[in-house]
C-alpha cells in the first residue's frame, strides 16, 4: 500500500519497512521540546537523573517562554531549577527569556528540520509540520521518561488529505483559512489523524503554513504536514541551513486516505471563531459590531514579520480606537529584530500599541494582559476556551491580524477589507 | 458513588485553568482547583470511586497533566466519553487513569440509573444495559500493570543495569 507521509515517516523512524495506520511502534525522536514546563518535568525524575542522566544532552531542546520575564517569586524558582538543570547535564539546545516561543525557536534555530521527529510537552508541537517535520505533542510524564531512555511508542495514524486549490484574497489570510477548516471539520473531526496539504500550497509562504500547522491540534489532530519543496529550501538557506543538512520525506502520490477535503482559497473570507470554542467559526459579517476592550497580535499562530507587517500596514499612521487597547506580542527576538529594522514597531508604538516581549503573553492567563469578568478580546492566539486569558467570566474572538488590528482602529469587531 | 455528566469538548481550561500552571504544582495544591470554571462544586464534593460521564473529544486544548494527576488522586475510577482528545489521552495512560471511550454508553445514561463498572471483565453497566470495552494493547497494558510510564521506566533501566 502506497504510504501516506505519516506511515512513511513513522516507518523510517521505528526502523521497519512500512507500517499501518493503528500499528505501534517504537520510536526514538530526534528532539524532545520543553518549556517553562522543563522544571516540573524533571522533577519527576530527580534521582533517576542523578543515577542515569539525561540519555543524550542534544536531545532535549528548553525555550523559556510562557511567564517571562517570571511574574512572582515562584515562577522565578521555576526558571531558576531549569537553568540549574540546563547547566549541571549540559543541555545543548537552551534558549533563555527573550529568545521567542518555543515553537518559533524549534523552526527559526534549524532543529525542526523536514523529516525529522520531534515530540513536545506542548500541544502546538504540530507547527513544525509547516517544515516537513514530523512533530506532535506528549504530557511531562512522557517527558521526563524519554529524558531517561529516549524513546517511547507512537499509534501510526490514519491520514486526512485537505487538496488546497486556488489563492486567498488580501486581506483574507492563512489564518482565515485554517479557522475555515476548522469549524468545517470542527473541534474533534481530526482526532488521532494526521493531516496532510496539498494542492496550491504553493500560493502559501512558510509563515502562513506555520499559522496553518500550528492549529492542526484544534481540530484534534496528532500532526500536520506540508510538503518540502523551493519555499521551505529557501526558508532553510535563510537560516544557513543547507539542503545536505535534511531529508524530506512526502507521501506517495497514490497514497489512501481516511478521509479527503477540498477547499478553494478564493472563496475564503475574513472569519471569527466566537467564544467559547475554536470551531465556533463565524463569517465577520456576524461579528461586526462586537466591542472588544483588547486586541492582541502575535502567539506561536501569529506572532511572525508578515502578521506584523499586515498589521502594520493597516495602521498607516492611524491611532488604537481610545476604547480599547492593543497588544503586540513578537514571536521571537529574531522577528523583533527585523520588525525594528523595518520600522513595523515605531508605526505599533506610534499607533499607542503596547509591546510585549517575545514570548507566549496573555494567551494562556498567567500574567500581561489578562482579562476582567465582562471582557472582550480579539485575539490572532490559537484558543479562545472559557478562562484562558485568565477570567472565565471574559470572552475570547480569535482572528487573523488583518481583523484584529482592523477592530483595534475602531473599538469594535470589523471588517479589515472595510478598514484598510 | 456519584455519576458526574458533563458535555462535548470539555477542554483542559475548564479541567484545570492555564493561569495555575506555573504556581500550582504539588497535587495538594492542584486538587481544589480541578474543574473550577466547570463546575465549582466538584472539587468540594468528588469522592473515590465516582465516574464521570462526557461527551466527545473530552480533554482537548493544551498539553496538561494536572487535570489527569488530579482525578487519579480524587481516586476517580473511570472517565466515559463519546471521544478523547489524543494528548489527554495519552496521559491518562501514562498516570493509570482509566478512561472508555463508548459513545454508546454515554448517550444510554440520562441522569438517573445506576452505573456499575467492572474493569477485570471489561464491562460497564448503565442500568440494564451492558457495555463491553476491549483490553489495552500490550505495549499499553506493560505500562498500566507496572503502575504508569514512569514506574515503567524505572522499572526498565534497573533491568538494562
């Protein structure tokens, strides 16, 4: 049978010729991802740590990234027991505060590599099949276990084929797209497959396919994939990564699927998904007229230079509406760099935006920029649950950058196509 | 022994809030806070050996162990739903948490019959109606009978020595 990219890549990796969906198999990975989380992972395993070590200082990669810089006392000694875990096994792949989101670092440093299998005590592990990466998330249990051995079991997934015909309309963007599907296929229709693009994908750069990736779990997926082809090389030689460095693995052409989509890009249109689910998706026409107090641009879905720069553009040396307030959240230092250097964040300055660091900010509650009962935020993050930011009694509205910084001009959800 | 009934896609905000994440970490601090934006009566009144009944794609959201670590404390003994989310799952796994998923079972409890769960045999009762799940895979068992992934692994290395 003809493999699909999940079976083919799971087969290299365990070792074995070719594998079904619903086998398991043992795998080691190429990676293991850990946040702010690496602490409670390794605390699991203290003694073990101290007995064994860690199987191979490479394999761990630690970005701090989710309450940076730490926002009391105790998230202070959190990262205060990863750095001394970092220093005493000598852990190669440490990114400290300011670096970026995880899953941005993954890509951005050349760890996420295509082929390659990379799993993470993180749900939006999936991103870094933007790159052709095999990558999914796992608990801290299963963590601090391939800390020690370096291996666990993987189920071979079934696979969804989604054919991508056509290109979007600016302002419609990726993340329009990816909510479209979304809420067509809604919360749980991808539960344990792998998700697979194909068709134009061409029409979409690599930021756009990391939007597109990074939400695959939403929709319950283990993993999502984008073929390797001129625009992920390119990407790679802008990194100095050079092309001997990876091994692209795609599936075959008459691979069968569980199931298989088509979408026209050209029909998408600016959408919302509306709290308190992510496939709660809405055409904008619905939304318009909802006030939000806080807009916030960036996260690992869409903290990238051409979201801040669509961002930005819409902008044009117009001010944040008084009755709200807007919140820019680069996803690595990296993007900041070159949002400076393009004069993308004066123009946020100047708008009266406020700038967060590089990290993960508002959008899973902990700290900057959490809600009161009775608010509204428009968000570009990935989840809109019931207390993410921090107060159940608040409403989250997830949408692409055009849309919230078309909402932040004015004070209310609107249509960027009427506001640029 | 209680039933608790929840809906669809009750996700790991609602099981445990994303803002306790990084200060919560002992499972004497977890536990008051489980289920807290879902249902503020459930940490006060769970008690060992209550299920708990859900709709599908149970657990979705974040990669979250707190809620799994804290339902296996309250020593809950299984969680029924229509689906699971697959890290959530996974974790559920690796801690011993038994979860079924039996769409079936789900739909025949309305609020009122007794529930009764025998996991030796593999079967749950729903008033008169019986429903049967299948063993775990072996791979999946192994880690279950040493009493979760990290016993598992600890277990393993001693051997490798």
């Amino acid at each position: 049978m003809a493999p699909t990219f999940s079976e083919k890549a799971l087969a290299q990796k365990s070792g074995k010729e070719s594998v079904v969906p619903g086998q398991i198999v043992t795998v080691k990975p190429d990676h293991l991802l850990m946040h702010d989380n690496a602490a409670p992972i390794t605390s699991k395993i203290t003694s073990e740590l101290d007995e064994y070590g860690v199987v191979s200082n490479e394999l761990p990669i630690i970005v701090l990234d989710h309450v940076i810089p730490a926002a009391s006392e105790k998230t202070a000694i959190n990262h205060q027991k990863i750095r001394e875990f970092v220093n005493k096994f000598k852990i190669k792949n440490f990114f400290d505060i300011g670096e970026g989101i995880c899953h941005q670092v993954v890509v951005e440093k050349g760890l996420g590599l295509p082929g390659k299998l990379i799993l993470g005590s993180d749900s939006h592990t999936c991103s870094y099949g933007a790159v052709g990466c095999f990558a999914t998330g796992i608990d801290r249990t299963e963590a601090a276990s391939l800390l020690l051995t370096g291996e666990t079991w993987l189920k071979v997934p079934q696979s969804i084929r989604m054919t991508l015909k056509g290109k979007l309309k600016p302002p419609v963007a990726s993340k329009d797209l990816i909510l479209h599907i979304i809420g067509d296929m809604r919360a749980d229709g991808a539960t344990y497959c792998s998700v697979e693009y194909h068709g134009d994908v061409k029409s979409l750069s690599i930021e756009d396919r990391f939007t597109i990736a990074n939400m695959g779990v939403e929709m319950g997926a283990k993993n999502s994939a984008f073929p390797v082809d001129d625009l992920t090389k390119n990407y790679f030689d802008t990194i100095g990564v050079s092309s001997d460095s990876y091994k692209p693995v795609w599936a075959d052409s008459d691979a069968q699927y569980f199931l298989e989509k088509e979408y026209d890009l050209s029909e998408i249109e600016p959408v919302v998904a509306f709290p308190h689910t992510v496939d709660n998706v809405k055409n904008i026409s619905e939304a318009k007229g909802i006030y939000v107090n806080q807009c916030l641009i960036g996260t690992c879905t869409n903290g990238r230079l051409e979201d801040l720069s669509a961002a930005a553009k819409i902008l044009e040396g117009r001010k944040v509406d008084s009755s709200t307030r807007l919140l820019i959240l680069p996803a690595s230092s990296k993007i900041y760099q070159e949002a400076l250097d393009k004069g993308i964040i004066k123009s946020f300055v100047e708008a009266g935006a406020v700038i967060l660091p590089p990290g993960c900010g508002p959008c899973l509650g902990a700290h900057q920029g959490a809600l009161a009962p009775g608010e509204k935020c428009i968000s570009t993050a990935n989840r809109n649950f019931k207390g993410r930011m921090g107060c159940k009694d608040a409403e989250i509205y997830l949408a692409s950058p055009a849309t919230v910084t078309a909402s932040a001009l004015t004070g209310f959800i609107s249509d960027p196509r009427e506001v640029a | 022994m209680k039933v608790w009934k929840y809906g669809d896609s009750i996700n790991t905000d609602m099981l445990f809030p994303g803002k306790y994440c990084y200060t919560c970490s002992t499972i004497d601090e977890i536990k008051p806070h489980l289920l807290e934006d879902l249902d503020a009566n459930f940490a006060k009144e769970v008690k060992e050996g209550d299920i708990i009944f859900a709709g599908r794609n149970f657990g979705c959201g974040s990669s979250r162990e707190q809620p799994v670590l804290g339902l296996k404390a309250f020593g809950i003994k299984a969680v029924v739903a229509e689906s699971f989310a697959r890290i959530f799952y996974r974790a559920a796994i690796n801690q011993g948490l038994v979860l079924i998923e039996n769409p079936e079972a789900v739909k025949a409890y309305t609020g009122s019959e007794e529930v009764s769960l025998d996991l030796e045999k593999g079967e749950l009762f729903v008033g008169d109606n019986k429903f049967t799940f299948p063993p775990l895979p072996p791979e999946i068992k192994a880690i279950a009978e040493a009493g979760g992934l990290l016993e598992y692994t600890k277990k393993k290395l001693k051997e490798q020595k």
